[in-house]
C-alpha cells in the first residue's frame, strides 16, 4: 500500500497523470521565501496526500512549474513553505508540470531544486 492510500483501495485516477487534478480536497500552507506556493491534496476517492507546489516567474513567459508528490499523512501534518521543496527531495517520485515544461505532467525522479532554476519554457 503505498503512502496515504487507504486500504481496499485499487489504482486511483490521482495516480494517472492524464487525470491527476481531478477529486481533490485542498488545504493552503503557505507561501516560502521564493514565492512558491504550498499545499496539500487529499484525493477524495483513496485518501491519499500529495504535496503540491506552484511557482511561477512573472518576469519570465511560460517558467510556471506545478510538482505533486505523494506524502505521508504525518508529513502532511507536518509540512511548511519552509521545507516544502525539501520533501520532494526524498519521494520515490512526483509529477512535474506547468507552461515550464510543456503540456503534459511528467513522472519525475530527483531533486526538484535544479528545476526551479528560472528559465522561460518550451
């Protein structure tokens, strides 16, 4: 069973990221040092958390970036702006997104740091 998923559960949409932004309920953290903002999803269909982060360079055209990852109910209790871009850091994996990257979400693997780097999108 992975993270935060509930049990007698099978695959859920929010694992697919064709449908990922469907069903969720939503709950604002904050905003951290660089103007990333931070929440967490909870999909109403498993239960499972995610981490998602929003950032954007308004100076730059399309540097938008959206990552979601999945996250432990008691790593959503305790996530901050603060170490928000670190958690991703240990996940297996996230989705990355947004104008940055193109059209579609990406199952991504690494450190998200370098991907905040600004630069316009594709």
């Amino acid at each position: 069973m992975l993270e935060g998923e509930r049990e007698n559960t099978g695959p859920c949409a929010c694992l697919d990221a064709e449908t990922h932004f469907c069903g969720f309920e939503k709950r604002g953290i904050g905003v951290d040092d660089n103007y990333g903002e931070v929440s967490v999803w909870t999909c109403k269909k498993c239960g499972r958390n995610w981490l998602y982060y929003f950032i954007e360079y308004e100076y730059l055209t399309a540097s938008g970036r959206i990552f979601t990852g999945v996250i432990s109910p008691q790593a959503a209790a305790a996530v901050t702006p603060k170490n928000a871009v670190d958690m991703f850091e240990h996940m297996e994996w996230y989705f990355r997104g947004g104008s940055a990257f193109g059209p579609d979400l990406k199952r991504t693997t690494g450190p998200l740091k370098q991907l905040l780097i600004p630069f316009p999108g594709k």
